[in-house]
C-alpha cells in the first residue's frame, strides 16, 4: 500500500480554536476527511471509503477469526481481574464505585493488545485514511458493566485532543475493536453521521487538571443541547453495533457518546487512536498544561512496525 506523506502546514497555527469565553461556534472543518486518494491497493473499498468520507465512521465486521478473537476476550478479561496491578494512573473506576471503567496504556499491559495495536487489519486502514505512517496517541481498554455501567456524553475526540494535548490538524482515527457483543440495548457506541465535517469550539475555559474529572464526567468541551438538536434532526443518531470482533473506525472529529448500559449484558471494546506522525502533538491550544502521558504519547515519535500475521 502506498501511503503518502501530505506536510503539515501551519501546524504552530490554531486553526480550530476552542473552549471560548463567550459563546461556541461552528465553523466548516478545513483538514481532508481522506488523506489518501483511493486504489485498488487501498484496504478498504471504494463504498467504503465514500461512507467513511460522508459518515466519519465505518463498521468492518469478520477482519478476525473466531479464535483471534476468543484470544482478545480472554486477554481483557486476564487485564480486568488483576486490576490491582495496574499503575494508578492507568486506571479509571465507574464514578462511585470501584469497578473498572478504563485501562489506559493498554498496550502497555498486554503483550496480545500491542500486537492487536500493529496489527494491519488496523493500522493499514488508518495509514489509508491518514495518508501517512501513524503512532498511537492513545490506547485503552473500556468495560460497561451491566446494570451499572456510565455514559459517556455527546463530545469530538479532537477538540479535546485540540484543546488538551496540543493535536494540530483533523488527522487521526479511533479503532474500536468490540470485545463483547454490542447492541442497540447495552449502551453501545452512538454517532452524528457527517458531523466530522464541521467543529464545534465550545464554551468554557479549561480548568487545571482538567481530566481527572472528565474521564469520569466530561463537562468541559462538549456541544451545548441546541446544537446537538440541531445536528440530529438534521443527519438522526447511529448506534454501531455488532458482534465481538466488529471493528469501528471513526473520524477524530465525530461526534459521538454512548449510554449507561442498565441490561445484564456488559460491554467492552479495545480502543487505538492512530495519528499521523506528521500531526504529532505540540503544546495544548487551550489548556494551561498537556494532560499526562497515559492519555497522549509525548516525546519522539516512531511509526508502528505494521504486522501482517495473524494474531498467535
């Protein structure tokens, strides 16, 4: 696959200025959706590459087989039940319990999910939509319990990566691997679709240390009801489901959120955020300080050694 290497300009330059005094705005996105343009090396198709383009996700079923992904199963559940050696700041509980709600750095944690991270069936469809080489921002493990599992609210991963982590340009995807049969009933991942196409600068300045209350609650960078409203009535909801193994690449800048899970059925799915290496991070646009390094790769950037064996 031939990927290519688009310069990132302006990348000192807040184009996408957020967390405002006043009021929020919405501007048209400026940043391509698709950073390479399609062949028939691509690994994904044509359709697919257009719905991606207009949805700012895609849903891609049967990529493992069913023992690749009883390996994954087994692996999150190994992670979950020796939670207590886990560092600290890896670690986000449900908001007044003490069930596990996220494993950050979690190729740190498991030999099985750093391979998953490398593997091509991701990273090849995100060096395609990025259209260059691509490092992990971020990875993490989320469990929903049943019966008591959280929301998570109507946000834009890049605003916050924007604002936070000093991510310059719309060049990222999230990977979404499903490692518990997800349903419309069990608080499943819910999208905008098209609402990549434009950013939403929100209201409200950054408080220090902003993310240790909003991995648990986010009330800092996210769309007012209005426009939320607005945006579903315009393009409706999607909830993307499927079975264990489906796979969800969405666009940084889709809107997105998912419901508290109050079924008996939890969910849980493995989560890499690719970015291009030319859009590494800089100082936060609007925030006084970068968040941690569990929650964005700081320092040299090095290209994932991509693998194209299938998961041992």
């Amino acid at each position: 696959m031939n990927v290519m290497h688009h310069e990132t300009q302006f990348a000192a330059q807040d184009i996408y200025p957020t967390r405002l005094p006043d009021q929020e705005k919405s501007t048209p996105r400026v940043d391509p959706v698709i950073w390479s343009d399609w062949s028939e090396s691509a690994p994904i198709s044509r359709d697919e590459a257009r719905s991606y383009e207009d949805k700012g996700y895609l849903i891609r079923r049967n990529l493992f087989s069913p023992d690749e992904v009883r390996k994954l199963i087994d692996a999150s559940a190994e992670i979950r039940a020796d939670a207590s050696s886990i560092r600290t700041e890896d670690l986000v509980t449900e908001p007044g319990t003490d069930a596990v709600r996220t494993v950050f750095r979690l190729d740190d944690h498991s030999d099985v999910f750093a391979r998953l991270a490398r593997d091509a069936r991701l990273a090849d469809t995100a060096r395609f939509l990025l259209g260059d080489e691509v490092y992990l921002h971020q990875s993490r493990l989320n469990y929903k319990p049943g019966f008591t599992g959280k929301e998570f609210y109507w946000h834009s991963d890049f605003e916050t990566w924007h604002a936070e982590d000093g991510m310059p340009r719309m060049r990222a995807v999230s990977a979404s691997v499903l490692l518990t049969d997800n349903s419309a009933l069990n608080g499943p991942l819910m999208l905008i679709p098209g609402s990549h196409r434009h950013f939403i600068a929100c209201k409200g300045e950054t408080p220090d240390d902003n993310h240790k209350s909003s991995l648990k609650k986010q009330e800092i960078g996210v769309p007012s009801s209005a426009i939320l409203e607005r945006l579903a009535e315009e393009s409706g909801l999607d909830a993307a489901t499927g079975p264990a193994g489906t796979v969800i690449f969405f666009e940084c800048n889709t809107l997105h959120a998912s419901n508290g899970n109050v079924t008996p059925f939890p969910r849980s799915n493995a989560f890499f955020v690719y970015n291009a290496v030319s859009n590494a991070v800089q100082a936060p646009f609007a925030a006084p300080k970068p968040r941690p390094a569990f929650l964005s790769h700081r320092g040299r950037v090095r290209a994932l050694d991509v693998r194209r064996d299938r998961l041992a």
